[in-house]
C-alpha cells in the first residue's frame, strides 16, 4: 500500500478493488469520467433528497446521512447501468455462443425486452431529448484510448434495433457507462457498486452543505398521502 | 420465552428487554400509548419521507428503506423527547441532591436552557398553540394508572417557569412521555430507542404503501440547492 | 389516535397500520406471540451483530447502529418467513383456480422447489432437531383463538409432502408464523416488514447493552479474508 | 461537468465538491495518498466487517450493504483524523489569537486532553510500536509538493509534547492526515467525510467478494453477552 500512496491515484485503487489488476492509462481516464459524471445530479435526485432529509433530522453522524443517501440507490435508482451491463453481457453470451450476428441479438433482446413491457435500460432521457453531451464525452473517450470494444458496438445496435422497433430514443449516460464498463471487463454489480462509489462523492459534498448552511428540520417534503384517510392522527 | 409468547403482548417483552423486569398493568398501558403516540406523523415527516425515497428509488430491500426513515431520527427529529427526559433527570437529581424546592431547580434550567440560547426541549407545538389534547390522555392515563410521579411534577414545574420567564408554551407529547418514562425508571436513552420502535411501525406502513400503490421514482423532492452553482451538471 | 392511545395496544396498531382494520382479540394475541418470537435471537444473529458493530464504533447515534441491524434482514437472514408465506399463498391460489387437493398441489410445490435446487423456506432448523416448541405454541394459539385457517393446512401439507419426497424435516419457527399470517390476510411483504418490526425490539435492546455496558471498538470480528493477498495494508 | 469529464480525476472532483475551488497537482497527489491510505484496512475493521454481515443475510441489496459499513464510521471508528483536526485547528486559532508559541499551545492541550481523561486522538497505534511507515509517505509527499504547513508543524509539536508529559507515542495515519488536510484548508469535518469516501472504495470491495464468493448466512460473530440471563431464547 506505501507504493500505492506514493504513486497511485484513488481511482487507481477503485479499479484494482474490483478488478485484481491495475487500471491502463486509459482504463484510469474513463473509470475517473464515469465517476465523475455519476457522482452529482442535483438535490432533487432521492440520493442527495434523503441524506438531506437525515442531515437534517440527525445532526449527529455524517456517516447516517451518508448512508441515508446510499440506501436509496437500487435498481429504479441508479439501475440503469448495471441494468444495461446485463443486457449487453447476455447479448454478447449469445452471440459467442451461438456465432450469430450482433445486430440480429440485438433485435431479439430488444424483442423480448419489449414482450415482458419492460423498458430497455440505458436508452432515452427525462431533460435531453436528442442525446446526452455526456454519452459522447465517454464514447469519444474511449475511442481515443483504443478501448472501444464489442460492449460499445453491441450498445450501438441496441440503440439501432430500438429505433427500428419503436422510435428514435439515444442512448443516455447510463448505456454508455455499461457499454465501457462491459468493454474493461467489469460484471454488472461491479456497475452498481461503481455508480455508489461515485455518487457517494456528490452525496457527502449534499450533507456539509446541510450540515453547515442549514437550519435543522427545514426541508418540507410534499409527500401525497393518497392511502386511506390518516388513522393515527397528523404532527 | 414459550411462556411470553403464550400470555404477553409485544410491549410487555418491549419492556422486558429495556427494564429488566416485566411491567405492571398500569405500566403497560402507559408504554402501548406511548408507542402508538409517536408511531406515525404523516407522510412528510422526515423519517417518513426518506423511507419512501429509498422504497422509491431502492425496490429490491424493503429493510434498506425501513432503515433510511430511522437514520433520520436524531437530536433534531425524535430527540425532544430524550432531551426533555435529560432535563427532568437533572433537575431531580439536584432536587435530592440539595434538598432544594422543585420550582426553584425548574426555574434554574430554564434560565440555564435560555442562557444558552436553547430552546427547552418537550414544550411548544408547531400546530396546536394551546394544548396538544396527546398530553392530556398521557397525563390522564398515569394518573388512573396511579403511576404519577416526581417525572410529571417536574414537568410541570418547567412548564410553569417558562410561562414566568418567557411566556406560556405548553407541555408536548415529547415532554409529556418524558416526564412518564422517568416516572417509569427508564434513562433517556431507551427514551430515544422507544421513539424509533415506535416510529418503525409508521415507517413500515409508508414503506408497504409506496410498494405496493406507488410507481418508482414518483417523488419529487423541492430541496433548493442554494450553495455555489452547481458544478456537475443536472441529471 | 386519541382513542387508539386510550384504549388500544401497539399491537393493535401494528395490525391497523398493515391491514386496514384493527384486530380481533385473537388475532392480536396471534401477532403478539409471532412479534414476541422474532425479537431476540441471541447476540449473534447477523441483525444483533452488526448493530454492535456499529454502535461499537460509532457512539454518536443510537439510530445508526439500529439500521446497521436491520440492514442484515433480507432474503436470507429474516426471509424464511416472507418466502414460505409467498410458497403457501402460490399453493393456495393453485388450489381454487384448478380444485385440485392440498396435498397434489403441496407435492408439486416441493417437486418444483426440489428442480430448482432450492431449500423449501419455513422448514428444518439448525437447533432444534425434532421440533420447534415455538411452532407448537403458535398452532396451539391459533387453534384455542378460532383462527387455524386453510394457511396452516397448506404448512401441514408442505410438511408431509417433504417427508414423503426427502425426509422428515419439521415446520419452524418462520414456517408457522408464515401459516398463521396467512391465515390473516396478510400478504407476504407484509411478513417480511412485521419480522423487521419485532426484531428492533431485540436489537434496540443490543445496541442499548452496547452503549451502557461495552467499552468502544471491543469487537473483533473473525472474518476470515479468502481472497487475493491483501492489496492495501493492515490496520 | 463535460469538461471534467473530458480533463478531470475524480480525486479532482472529491476536493472540488468539499472546497470550492480545484486542487492544484500537489494538492490533488496529497489527497490520492490520504484517500487510498484509509480506503481499507482488512476485513475485521467494524466497516468491513458490518457490511459483510449485511451482504450475507440481505443479498438483495448491494446499497444496503455498503450503508451498514457506512454506519460504523463515527467518534470511535474513523473519527481520529477529524478529532485530531479539531485539536489542530484549536492549537492554531490560540496561536493566531495571543501569539503564543506553537509549543507552549501544544502542551497547554495535551495537559487538558489529559484532565479530562482522553487519549490525544492522532497518537499511538495498535500494531505499529515506533512509527507507522504510511506517515512518513504523507509528510515526504507533503514536503515534496511544497504543502507542509502549520497544520504538521502543530502536530510535530502535540508529539513533542506528549513525549515530554508523558511518554514517547509517535503520530499515525490519521494524525498524519489531520495535519495535512488542515493546511490544505479543510475543516474537520469534511475530514470525517473524506474517511467515509475513502472507505466506502474498501467496503464496496469487500461486499463485492462476498457476494461473489462467499455462502449466505457464513459469518459467525462471537458477539459475548454478557448481560442478564437470555430472556427470550436463542436462535
């Protein structure tokens, strides 16, 4: 570990943590953009929501606001990726083992995907209606470092086979992230732990914000209660 | 344990397991209040809202979102009653120690409580000005129970030096359970824990309900972000 | 909530909070027994354990260490319950759709649990070779209250359906809580949260025994790393 | 947050979201060395251990599992190097406010740390009995980035003087840290918070193994209860 201290940059040690190896140059360079562009996506995002809440409440440990925050991330919550990671992973399988076309794979993932009325993980975008600047930030990265591989063409024809199907709808950050994640040979819960180490960053810089700016129990949080009528009587 | 599960309720082994000794009659009456008085606040109540940001965002853990709504129990939310609970112990504690009278130590703390610039935890009500009619059934309940002690005389010793020193704020529910659970024996760290087991089983029905009547990902949360502008971009 | 302060358990309220109507007399003694058996099981168990973990070395919240407990509970510490509830609830509801017998259906559902290399949830136990004498006072009680209901007959039939296919092994503890819940009306994600609910009591308890008795940081934990050679150091 | 991306470590990011301003190289090699020096420290810190009881009863959840090792992080565990910088940051206001000398302020707080029964937090070290070798990286680094300040002149001079009251205990990791996140211009803290960064990188790991290597339910705690005889059976 002294040599890791004196030479090795925190992302070098997240990568080998979960890789048993250390990273390339450009490995380093597109795990530190992936990081970074999960790591904050504004206080309304239910990470940063609850440990705001908890921040507020607690006063007493970080750490319980912190972790407030984590145990919002799930599959609805920061999913996406590793959802992504193992659609793209079993469309790979498929294609190796049965020496199919990527683009025929593709088509029937994205098939069976839509039979169980499931959405496809990793495509389409609440604010970005044609694609998301930072889908391509990541795949020009990745070009550069000659790290593209058959995760990010297998990512590309799902994103062709969608549009065939049903309409034009690009891949966001998440689809591009699995599709890397996949190309440094990376198993998806190694995606969703990654999308936790990183908005960890985002959640604590939530939590000193609230720590130090804020007055306890300000947040008022407009939940509908829509159930039956309150049986036990309202603060 | 056979013989509990035969013939006790769930407040008697909660008892039990914080005390050491079973509970009278009276006692339990008093704890199953207690519990039901604090279990639920309505959904926008912090311990709530967070519960339902991770069962939102999280649906593979219903444990993940229980938790998030207790880590934000803490001195700000769920400690007034812990808080008033140290007050009362302190002031009887120099009560016996110096043989003084009540009223004297009472108007003593809260002169201290203003000195500081603290307000006197278990007094005061964001929604009922005049009395919050919980302390009324609480009192009435220890004093049929015959279970009014030194705990409530001092309590209302404090809520009549206020009113002399700074004007009349009537005792809450948090005092009014304070004062009771030092009149039961309890040190104000079980007053703490008892507020969270009580406080699940609210926790847990909003939990239920978000899974099974609510979409994913439906909540928005109005925090405003009023630090520095933000430096990574909006999801 | 006046009333239900009044007159009315925590019990009662843990019932109306997950069912939407208070309970019968003995129904709520059926609940007290079940939230009294899933309370405690010993400083060991995974949920006790890692709330002195964490209130072992973090000291600053009582809550923190709570969730840290209830953050174990999942589908294989807590699950039992939960699992065999879904199992009964699949078995019964092949039962009315096709008029098929209990029994027919009870070895289909062990057949297929068998296939799929898998436990059947609610059955066997590490201690008790024979039977469990908490399952005995659980049936007994809903047998006295009126309310053994075609749940327990299915628990039954799992039971003989499983000693005839592999060999005799005993319903416990989860097994019979899951029957009578059934027999309830409840579904199965409401199994898991009342196993949640019963269990802070025990580990409130804990984590309260930690902080008044335990010096910090006692705990060493054996886990015994099996990996690739550490990569970062000791402590 | 494009540019980042494309430009940026998420070392960069790190101090960037806790600072309001970038690092510059030196600050940014400084804060690489203290993230990976706290990152992990073997699977029986109450961290790792927590998480892994978590990731063996819940595998349901990989959040859930990392919030418990989170949960762990408080005044006792993880909390030296912010305690350490409360003590600096002390030192040094007396210092600016009364120009006295660094070592008259240094033993001045050793003295009262040692009336009120503490241990000076940042001193001493369970396993390494002269000096741990990850301190002399940091102070080479900071030397050699041209970053040591007074935030390591004070904490040279709290060695100083512990060594002269009471006997020789050299400086650890986190009284290294300490003094080197004060002259970076953090504040305590943002020094808790970093910890938890850091170590959420050692504890995702951990989870990751043993949920890909490792049996459910496998850990055995050796959790001795001491307390009252068992009330309510064992598992």
């Amino acid at each position: 570990m002294l040599e890791l201290m004196q030479r090795s940059t925190f992302t070098d040690l997240i990568f080998l943590l979960h890789h048993d190896r250390v990273p390339s140059a450009g490995e380093r360079r597109l795990l530190d953009a992936i990081l970074i562009g999960v790591a904050d996506h504004g206080s309304g995002a239910p990470s940063c929501a609850a440990a705001r809440l908890a921040a507020s409440g607690n006063r007493q440990s970080l750490s319980a606001a912190v972790a407030a925050g984590v145990l919002t991330i799930g599959d609805e919550h920061g999913g996406a990726g590793s959802g992504c990671m193992d659609l793209i992973l079993e469309g790979l399988a498929r294609v190796h083992q049965s020496h199919r076309a990527v683009a025929d794979v593709a088509g029937e993932l994205v098939a069976e995907t839509r039979q169980r009325g499931s959405r496809v993980p990793g495509f389409g975008h609440r604010v970005h209606s044609e694609i998301d600047p930072r889908v391509a930030v990541l795949f020009d990265l990745a070009a550069r470092e000659g790290l593209a591989g058959e995760g990010i063409t297998f990512a590309r024809a799902l994103e062709q086979a969608i549009s065939t199907q049903i309409k034009t709808i690009p891949l966001n950050i998440d689809g591009a992230l699995a599709a890397i994640l996949v190309d440094m040979g990376f198993p998806s819960a190694v995606g969703r732990l990654l999308f936790i180490i990183g908005r960890v960053a985002g959640i604590s810089a939530e939590v000193l914000e609230e720590h130090t700016r804020e007055k306890p129990m300000r947040i008022k949080v407009p939940v509908v209660y829509d159930g039956a009528p309150a049986k036990t009587g309202q603060e």
